[in-house]
C-alpha cells in the first residue's frame, strides 16, 4: 500500500479527497469528524473497509495513528489551529483553502513546517485542470508579451439552505464571506497568473441578498501588481437563480485568454499574435466541463503531493501559496472597510478584524 493517509472533516468536499486518494493508491487508515454519521455515510459511499479507524478528536487521531499524510477538511476557521498540532506531531499535510482565516496563523504554519521538515501544501487543485495548465504553458513561454491586465468573476449562488446547513458559514470566526470561501480557488489562479508580486489593493465589499450571515456576498477590487499589470476580481454569491460562472481572463501585447465553464475547466478564448497552436483544435481538446464546481483537479494535485513527499522537493502549491491567496481576500476587506487603498506586503490582518461589519 502506499502512504498511510487520514482525512479529517467529513462534510461535502471530503469525497473529492477521498476519491484522489484512492485514485493515487493512498492506504486510507481513519476518518475525523465530530459527527459520527458524516464518518459512516463516507464509509457507505466509498464502502471503506471496516478495517479503516474512526475518531471524533484529532488529538485521539494523533495519538493513536502513524500517518504520512493528513488532509484538513473541516470548517476554515479550524484549519490553522488543526494543522498547527499535526506539524508538530510530524505530519505531512494537504490544508483545503483557505489555509488560515489569519496571516499569523498561516505565518506560524509556515514557519513550523519549515522547522518539522515536513510538507504541507495548500488545496488548490485548480491549478491542475488542463486548461490552466495549457494557459500557464503559455505564460511561462512568454507568449502574452507584455501582460496588461487579468480578470476573475465568480458569479454563484447560495441560498438560505446552505447556509442553515452548516452554521459556521458566512461567519468571521470560522469562515468569511464569498471573496473567502466560495472565490478564492479563482482570485488564486489570478494572482498566480499576473506574477504573484502585489503593490496595492482597492477592494469593496457589501451583504445585499444574506441578511442571515455576517459576512459579505459580493466583492470587487481592483489590483495594481508590481509588474505593472492589473487586475480585476469580482465575485458573489448573489446570482439568480444558480451558479451562472466562473472565468478567468489574461489579456496581454500579444494574447489573449478566457477560460470559464463550472471551475474555469473551458478554454473558450485563444488568441496569440505567434500562431503556434490552432485556436480552435486547443478550444476542444483542453476543454471539458465538470459536474460541479469542485472540478477534476483532486486527483493530479495529490500526486503531486504525494511525488513531493516521497523525493523530499517541493509541492507545487504550497503553503506559502495558500497564504498569499488569504492575503489577498484579506487586503480587500481591509480596503472595502477603510475605504482607502491598501499596500501588500500585509504582516497582520484576520477575518475577525471584520466582526459588525453589516450588522445595520
């Protein structure tokens, strides 16, 4: 068998995790959820061996199990103090996003794992899909020339029975709003795509249709990177009546891209000025819609990890990924709340900061 691996939370991202797992022949040994019925119905759905260890406290999971790697499912506001006992205990691990609900918690993650040795990457398997690897080819290839500016728009919607499902969403303590939750797999990939480096932040944010939860459902900001291009996010969970997209656009002297679909999985703009690849023939072939938002990324994301694992490198998204993606939703609360516009590098900020915001 391969790694010993253990999945904690057992909510509805879990069976993406644990079909990755299975798919990369980790040797699934224990489920962690409060909830014992969350575990079991994972257990039927999968039909996991009897044999597989259940615990409702990670501490007893620590204690009890010698793991390679750990997967950290469990509501945002969780994930940094969770991870922070499994890098000491020495294990390796896969945080869904967002890492940290504060910079100095993904700091303190960072640092630890630095010192343990250990790997710890953050899940953003966006990354994988085809078409952001066929995109990112040709920005690596230079073939945008110059990059002027990009585009991410995340136009879902969440209802009153999503949030009623689970009481720690839409809160500052466990969760954030849309920008947190629901747009940062995209407002990643933007910030990956226009050269991570950011000078300065304009963001506002408002709650116009979830007077239920307290944090925002719409967001807009604008980015000023240090390379000289911008970009644009725009994200909600407002939309009437169900998920409408999510694109992600780079526009630059000498190209230009669109990719959209459920999870930016389509390919539906390639232009370059070098024609080296047949617009139409690249539009089909990297092109292919999931059936949810989660995508197909899961699978190749833990080979990934498990590859950097088992030759000691890198993974490629790491933890210091997940946290410049939290800088960024944070810095837009910042500067929707201040109403001034923000500089990055940020040292200090923490959905918590954001307590009362729209409370009328």
């Amino acid at each position: 068998m391969g790694l010993k691996y253990a999945i904690i939370g057992c909510g509805k991202i879990s069976a993406n995790h644990i079909a990755a797992a299975r798919a990369n022949d980790l040797d699934i040994v224990a489920l962690c959820d409060v909830y014992p019925d969350s575990m079991n119905t994972l257990m039927e759905k999968f039909e996991l061996s009897d044999t597989i260890h259940q615990y409702t406290d990670h501490q007893a999971l620590i204690l009890n199990e010698k793991l390679d790697l750990v997967a950290i499912c469990t509501e945002n506001g969780k994930h940094g103090s969770i991870a922070l006992d499994f890098i000491d205990a020495g294990c390796n691990l896969i945080i869904e996003k967002p890492i940290a609900l504060s910079l100095e918690e993904a700091d303190e993650i960072i640092k630890r794992a630095k010192e343990k040795k250990i790997k710890v990457s953050a899940c953003h398997q966006n990354r994988f899909n085809q078409s952001v690897i066929k995109i990112r080819e040709a920005l690596d290839q230079k073939r945008f020339g110059k990059l002027f500016y990009g585009t991410a728009h995340i136009r879902w919607n969440r209802g009153s029975d999503y949030y009623a499902g689970s009481k720690w969403r839409g809160t500052w303590e466990h969760d954030g709003g849309a920008l947190m939750n629901q747009c940062i797999h995209n407002i990643d990939l933007l910030r990956w795509m226009m050269g991570d480096d950011i000078i300065e932040v304009v963001g506002m944010t408002d709650n116009l249709n979830h007077p239920y939860i307290e944090a925002e459902d719409f967001g807009i900001a604008l980015i000023r990177f240090a390379n000289g291009s911008y970009g644009i996010i725009e994200g909600t969970t407002t939309i009437y009546p169900k998920n409408l997209e999510e694109t992600l656009y780079l526009f630059g002297e000498k190209g230009t891209v669109k990719a959209a679909g459920q999870s930016v999985n389509i390919i539906e703009e390639w232009q370059f000025s070098d024609a080296l690849n047949d617009s139409g023939e690249v539009k089909k072939r990297f092109s292919k819609n999931p059936p949810s938002v989660y995508g197909y990324g899961h699978t190749p994301y833990y080979a990934d990890v498990i590859d950097a694992i088992k030759n000691d490198r890198e993974p490629s998204i790491t933890a210091e990924d997940g946290r410049r993606a939290v800088e960024l939703v944070l810095a837009i609360y910042k500067s929707a709340a201040e109403g001034q516009r923000i500089k990055l590098p940020l040292e200090k900020c923490s959905t918590t900061d954001f307590k009362g915001r729209f409370e009328k």
